[in-house]
C-alpha cells in the first residue's frame, strides 16, 4: 500500500483510507500507526480482527504476524466474538490474512 503510494507510477489523487478499511477499523487504526512508530501495543479480543484487517490491506507484515499470534492464541476463549468481528470485516474482501490464521 505505501509503496505503492510512494511510486513515481502511481497515480493516486488521495489517500483516503476510509475508501480502503471497513468502518469497523478506523477507531483502531491509531493502535497500527502506534506499532508503526515502535510502541508495544496490545491486542485483545476487540482489537486482533480489526488490526489484523489493517495490517493485510497496508501490507504492515509484522503487525499481521503479531495479531495472527495473538489469533491463534486466544481463539478458544474469544472464539465467537472473534468471529462475529471477522464476518463483519469479510464483505467485499478477499480476506487472504483470515485464511492464513485458520491454517
């Protein structure tokens, strides 16, 4: 997503990110920039789906790494919250990052 924001070739007119994230995401995209700029972040059962759906469409692979961890860890516990989260963040996607946590 950055890079190619950051390309001579691209010829974006914005970078709204709304366009790209489901709503249920902006109220945690401050936690991402967080782990962007090297804070520890935590990640719990309302966090993980929607910061892992955040990390798959910027491409932010070690956040995606963190979450799938903390996905797999907590999925017995949290599972039907997690889930009822993810169906909400499926429509329209692809959602290549859930089927790797399912692996």
């Amino acid at each position: 997503f950055f890079q190619a924001h950051f390309n001579r070739g691209f010829k974006a007119t914005c970078t709204d990110l709304t366009d790209v994230l489901p709503l249920a995401c902006h109220e945690h995209f401050g936690a991402c920039l967080d782990f962007l700029y090297g804070q520890e972040i935590k990640l719990d059962k309302f966090s993980v789906v929607p910061l892992l759906k955040i990390a798959d469409a910027l491409q932010v692979e070690a956040l995606a790494s963190k979450a799938k961890r903390a996905l797999q860890k907590s999925v017995p516990a949290s599972a039907p919250h997690m889930f009822a989260r993810a169906r909400e963040l499926q429509e329209g996607d692809d959602d290549r990052c859930m089927s790797e946590v399912q692996e």
